[in-house]
C-alpha cells in the first residue's frame, strides 16, 4: 500500500508540474505564433524583426535558467541563448557564416548537457544504437555530399564549404548524444532541428527554389525543436530530482 500511495504521490507531483510547465510557456506559444504571423514569409531587416524571431528562444531559455539554474548556462540554456544570436544574425544575409557559428556553439553546449549525469545514467551500449549512430552519419554524410557541388558555386565558397562541413559534424554528434540518452523529447527535438536545417540549407544554397511556405516549415519546426530540447532538459531535471528524493 506505502508503494501504491508513492506512486501516486509522484504521479500527481508530475502532473502538477508539467501544468505549470505549460502555463509558463504560454509566452512561447504567442511570440512564436506572432513572428510566423506578421513578419513571415520574407521579413525585411531590421531590428524589430531581429528581436520578434529571436523572442521566443530566449523566453526558453529564460523557461530553463529558472527551472534548472545558471548550471544550465554551459548546458541547454546557453544553447538556446546562442541559438537566439544566430536567429539575429540570420536576420541579415551577410552575416549568416556569424549565424551559422553562433548555431554550432549552441550544438556544442546541448552536446555537453546530454553527456551530464542527469541525461547519462541508462545503459546505452546495445549495439542497436551503434547501428542507429552509423545510420544517422551515413543520412547527414549524403546529404553533406549533395549539397558539396551547390556550396562550392556559392560567394566565399572556400569559406562557406568547409564551414557547413563542420555545422553538420556537430548537429549529428548532438543528435547521436541526444539518442544516447534515450528520452523521448530530447531525441525529438534534435531530430527536427536536424530538418529545419536542412529545409533552410536547400532553399539557402539554392538546391530547391524558394517555396511559397518555405520559411514558415523552417522556423515552425525550428521552434519545435527548441522547445522539445528546452522541455526535454526541464524533465530530465525534475527526474533527477526525483530519483535523490526517492534516494533519501
């Protein structure tokens, strides 16, 4: 009976916290839908434009400083701040290289949260997940190869070329940590930011036309993606805190 009345103990500690979870990303939902709505599909430069796109990253991770603490800094919190400065510089078309440097930073910092203790401490040494790591270096190396001839007729393409290279080195080791880790949400969200950068590479180095919706799937499910990772690293959160409650 002790057993069934904790469990439901922290079943109702769970529900409460994703309401108030979801309350407090309300902000998130309105500024997203704002941007999408008044200053897509082709938002001129500026830096109120700058500020409507970026506004809904940095309230996550405001959402995750709160919940998790200024730790989260050199973690996903800081990941999202840097990926807000990459949305700024994307704003203006000469400084996207800034742009794209600013977004490998902040893969870097969710990198180095998914190797903390808190992401790490299920077994992932199965060999279905070697298979799965394979296959997502053999999916992003082909596409990395597709773009190759596109990138190279591009202004600064010596620049450009090997940089992209890198980008997508550091997006698939995040994905690959991100499955590693084996939540839901986190592994969601590093796929789908995995899409929206490559919705934007085809439009951006010219592989496909412009779309008529082309920019609203690129930043629909770049906020997506930001949103599972900042949920995703909020639960991993309360999880640990959960098991050093049961612990003690």
């Amino acid at each position: 009976m002790d057993i069934l009345e904790t469990h439901a103990y922290d079943s109702r500690l769970r529900r409460n916290a994703s309401c108030v979870l979801f309350l407090g990303l309300l902000p998130f939902f309105l500024s997203a839908a704002a941007y999408l709505q008044l200053w897509l599909p082709d938002p001129s430069p500026s830096v109120v434009s700058a500020a409507a796109k970026s506004a809904p990253v940095i309230y996550l991770a405001l959402v995750v400083l709160y919940r998790n603490g200024l730790g989260s800094l050199v973690g996903v919190a800081g990941g999202l701040l840097f990926s807000a400065g990459g949305d700024i510089c994307l704003i203006w078309p000469e400084l996207f290289l800034h742009g794209m440097g600013s977004f490998a930073v902040a893969h870097l910092l969710y990198s180095l949260c998914f190797l903390s203790e808190r992401y790490t401490y299920l077994s992932s040494s199965s060999s279905l997940f070697y298979v799965l790591y394979l296959l997502l270096l053999l999916l992003v190396g082909g596409v990395y190869a597709n773009l190759l001839p596109y990138l190279q007729n591009v202004p600064d393409a010596g620049i450009i070329t090997p940089a992209v290279g890198v980008y997508v080195l550091l997006i698939v080791v995040m994905a690959m940590l991100a499955l590693r880790t084996r939540r839901p949400l986190t592994l969601m969200g590093s796929l789908v930011f995995m899409i929206s950068d490559l919705c934007l590479a085809l439009q951006h180095f010219g592989v496909i036309p412009p779309q008529e919706y082309g920019q609203h799937v690129v930043m629909v499910t770049y906020y997506l993606a930001q949103l599972l990772i900042a949920i995703g690293d909020v639960r991993a959160k309360e999880n640990d805190e959960f098991r050093k409650w049961k612990r003690s």
